[in-house]
C-alpha cells in the first residue's frame, strides 16, 4: 500500500546574507517518501514536473530580522517555489490522481501538501505544461496584474522595460505591443537584444552593458520621455530612467534584481522627479490578483494559440542542475524564462 | 491721469546652482511704476499686501538645461510667487479696483498683470488676509488635495508628517486628526515639537536633530508601521521611512526640501520596499487641484470657524527682508509658514 520511493530534494544549506549564491549553498539530497496520502487527511501527494527559478527565492535564502512578506528558507530544508505538478494521490474531493496543477511545491521529486486548496488547476494542457511557470503562471500573471492594473496604459504611450527578455519582461511588452503603445526593453546581452526585436516584437532595444551613459542612451530612444517604466532592475536604471519620464508617468515596481545581492542596495538620486513630474511609483503583490487568474489565463491562451503571445524558456534538466540555473538569473545567464524539468530518472 | 509711484522690488542677481542661496544672489532695487492700465488693455493693477515664501522658489533659482515644470527665474528681473493682492485699477470686466484676490504675482510693491484671469477671489476677507498665503491659499490646498486625493486616508490609519510644522505639515496633520488618523510629526527643534503636540493637536512628535537613528526612532512611535507617510524633506528621512511602512502603505510627495540646496541628492536606498511592502509613492502638481479651489476655501474656512484647523505663521516685515525670510526656509528658521507682509513705507 505505502509504496516508497527515491525523492531527490535541494536543500538550503545555510543562508546567504549578501553576494551572489553558490552552488555550494544548496545541496542535493535523496530521501524516501510515500506517495500515499496519510489516512484521513485532505492532503495530496503530488510528482514535480517543472520547477521556476525566480529572483524571490535570492530574497528568502537571506536571514530576516523583521519577518517579510515571504518566509525565509530554512537550514536543512527543502526549499519551496511555484512548480508544474501531476497529482500522485489525493484525499481531497477536489483533486484525483492524474490531475495536473500548479503551484507553490518542493524543490524535490515529490511533495505532500497538506493545502492543496491554494493549488490552480492546469485548464489548458494543450500548451507545454511548462508555460505554467512562465506565460501561464505567475510570471504572465505578473507582467498582466503589473502592466493593467498598476501602469494603467493607454493605448500610443511610451513603455521601457529593463530585464525585458526576462519571464515578466518578455510578457509585458507583448502586451504593451498589443495595447498599440510604443515598447523599448534592455538587456544584458547583444543576443538577448536581438530577441526583443526580432521575437518579442518590441519597438526598439539596447543592451545596457553597452551604454556609458544610461541617461543619454534612454533620451535617445524616447526624445518625448517614457510613459510607463516597467522597473525590473532597480538602481542606477531607476535613477536613469527617472529624468527621462514624462509628466504624469507611472513607474510599475515588479523587481529590482540588480539588488539583491548587495550588502547595501544602491543609492537613487533622483527621486525628486516624483514631485516634479508628477509621477507614480507603485509596487504590486502577486496574491491580490489571484482571484483573477481564471480571465487571465483564458485570456493568455487566446493570445498563444493566436500567435500574438510568444514564449521563450530556458529549460535545465533535472534537479542537479537546479542550483545552478537559480543562480544563472543573477549573473544574466538564462534566455527567457528560467526553469527546472525534473527528469525522473 | 498715469499717477506714477515709487516700487520696490525683489530682484535675482544671479542664478544659484547649488548650496543654500544668500542674500546676495537677490537685490532690493526702486523703481517707478503706474497704477493705471494700459489703454484697452485687459490687464490690472494690484498693490501687493503679502508674499508667500515657497521652497518652490529656491528651485527656480537654479538655471535649468532641461526645463521643468516652472520657468526659472531670469537674473535682473523681479522674483515672482503666490501673494494677496488689492486691484487697484482694471481693464478687465471680473475684476474691479478695490477687490481681493491671490494668485502669482510679483516680489515688488505694484504689478501689473495682463492675463488676471488666473487670479482666484478672495471669498472670506473676515479671516486675515495672510491666510491666503498659508492655509486658504496654495499650502491649505496643497495638504487637502495631497491628503485626501493622493494619500486617500481611512479613519484609524497611521499618518507620519515630515517637516510637519511648516505651511502644508500643519494643515496635514490637522486634517488628518480630523479624519480620525494617528498623527506624529517630525521637526527642527524642540519648540516646533511643542507647537506641534500642544497647537496642532498631533498625537506625537520628535525632534529629527535629537534622534541618531531615524529608522529607530519611527519604529518608537510607529510598532505597527505607518499607513501614509507625508513627504516634505526627502532622503535620510524617506531612507527611514520605507521599512517602516505598512504593508500597501502610501507615501505622498509633496516635497524634499532637505534636498534642494545640495549638488547631488542623497541616494536612497531602500526602495526595494516598495515592492516587498506593496507601497505606492506619488507626486502631485497643484494646478491639477486649482478647478476643486471654491470647494476647498469653503471647507476650510468652516474648519477655521470652528476651530478645527488653526495655523501659525511667520511674517517678515517689509520687502527688504523678504531675501532673509526666503533663505530662512532652508535652514529651518521659520516657525509655521513663511511669509512677508508689505509695508508700503
């Protein structure tokens, strides 16, 4: 009945106050787990298919003093993330064997949720299941919660967005293109440029390693000033950008990844903007626009099987390799969205 | 016919780039002016009863490559800003010699002005007309318009004030005790402190000089975090603030008077919380707010009736003291707004 079987996990190995996180960090362990359900209970168990790598799990490897929005990993534990998953067993009404959703799930081959009400059920599994860590997911989620809600478009307007080939990036300046606004994104190589001009459709894009000056390079690109910042980076692009938007401009604060691995993040000089160009700087939570994933994700679906939505991912294979690919997001190593298959083998 | 009269005035001298402006970089000059309008024109006459001192103006002492939302001043020409004013000849059918208006006008004895149509009348000439330099004029609808419409209050929110007992703190924190918020304001010294708990009715207030630790000492006042940060000094304060902000906390722009004599902000660091604390941070322009004015006045001139709403101000005598008073803003010397009453010796 309670059939063990071999579940590979990564571990946080210790916490990582300040620099960029080594492999060493995290370690792979292999335990044995059940796939039965304890008797009883509404928990499922579920098989990992595809794990996100996202720029949170940095910020939850460090010790917090003061408890932040999202819990701290633990020593010695598995760590957690959004993940594609297929229901092994379940004892709860809701869900039965050979279900896929995603969700919140272990670093691991397999999970037992003891809540699997905050799972989302995966409606459109003619997609690749792993669209549901990117376009599908929370990073679609995001680019379309951020982008509507928060920069409130307005269709011929001026939108520059950082880290633009990134899971959110990519997104939103789909949807801005969409929206008939005018789209620059930067990034952080010449290839990754090249994709946002020539894939993702944007407007125009530079590769901000490039640029002695990311002030000039921006006037360059918008002479009348930028209407919406989707902000990913934060820091001395934040300052530059600053100057460089327009009366009555909205910032959309989504991530700020060029600071996450400082001891003391960067300082911005030139929020007096603000006052005198009458801007808006706003951040957004995920969780507040759950309730509207259903419109969302048959929305994002449309777009895909128009065409009018792409998706580009960078798959790693296997949980060997999932330290590794977290990491890659600090340093630009990934094209696209970040992600682990789990292999199974 | 065309009386000509003997008109002081206030004149830049120089451009100021950065540093805290002396007296200096104006002069005081006479020359002769006439009360009458020019034949068939539409433009009026004012004598100029008060003047408002505005940290607006130290910005448009500083000659700008990029302009901005206010035209700089010109060197050798007369410095302008809000005033009360008496019409005392017309060419225009609104107004008439002997009326009361407020509205920009310039640092001198007489003005002419030929577009009076952005005057606004005086309505409650029974309170003194200085008032209409402070809380019924633009500092009045800079705190109603800045509390209300951008920090959008609730009953029982945390309100924390910055420079809270000049011309627009004052007001702040007097509406916000009436919308039924918890108010702690920070100042210069102890006896604006005082003003502040004993003549504005604030729940609480510090001394920012006297605390070596900002962020510490918000934590003292605010152990559940602050709901609506009113900003009008700018950088190690807000610095301070953004941890100490509640989760969808909002943080009004107003001002960061701490900020504009220096030839580089200060940076700030810790914006990441914006996004880790869902916090929206926003600037406003008043010109927006001019059309809601008459609805204003009337509200607040009830307020004062009452004796809900009291204000201090700080009156220089005389244009020849109007430079010191003006400089005296930035090195916190003022008690309660700023402002200069004409003699007319």
């Amino acid at each position: 009945m309670a059939e063990m079987v071999s579940n590979k996990r990564v571990i946080l190995k210790r916490h990582v106050q300040t620099g960029i996180p080594s492999e060493d960090d995290m370690e792979i362990v292999t335990a044995e787990t059940t796939l039965a359900v304890p008797a009883g209970s509404s928990a499922v168990v579920v098989k990992n298919l595809y794990l996100s790598c996202d720029p949170i799990m940095r910020f939850r490897m460090t010790r917090r003093e003061v408890p932040s929005f999202v819990p701290d990993y633990v020593p010695g534990e598995v760590m957690d993330n959004v993940g594609v998953m297929r229901v092994m067993s379940s004892g709860h009404s809701d869900f039965k064997a050979g279900d896929l959703v995603w969700g919140v799930t272990g670093w691991e081959e397999y999970t037992l949720m003891n809540n699997p009400e905050s799972l989302f059920r995966i409606n459109y599994p003619e997609f690749p299941l792993s669209y549901y860590t990117s376009v599908l997911g929370s990073p679609g989620l995001s680019a379309y919660a951020g982008f509507f809600d928060v920069s409130k478009p307005k269709k011929g307007e001026n939108v520059f967005i950082s880290a633009a080939s990134g899971a959110v990036g990519q997104i939103v300046g789909q949807l801005a293109k969409i929206t008939g606004c005018y789209v620059v994104g930067s990034a952080g190589s010449d290839y990754k440029v090249n994709l946002l001009k020539t894939k993702f459709g944007f407007d125009d894009a530079f590769n901000y390693k490039n640029e002695p000056d990311l002030e000039t390079a921006l006037r360059r690109f918008f002479s009348e000033g930028i209407d919406i910042y989707f902000e990913n980076v934060g820091g001395a692009m934040l300052d530059a950008v600053l100057p460089n938007m327009r009366m009555g401009g909205r910032i959309t604060a989504c991530g700020m990844i060029s600071q996450y691995n400082l001891e003391r993040p960067e300082g911005v000089h030139n929020l007096l903007y603000i006052i005198t160009k009458n801007l808006r700087m706003e951040g957004f939570l995920l969780p507040k626009y759950f309730s509207v994933y259903g419109r969302f994700e048959e929305e994002m679906a449309g777009y895909l099987r128009e065409g009018k939505i792409v998706c580009v991912e960078d798959i790693a294979k296997g949980l060997n390799a999932a330290p590794a690919a977290l990491i890659g997001l600090f340093t630009g190593h990934n094209i696209g969205k970040q992600l682990v298959a789990i292999t199974h083998d």
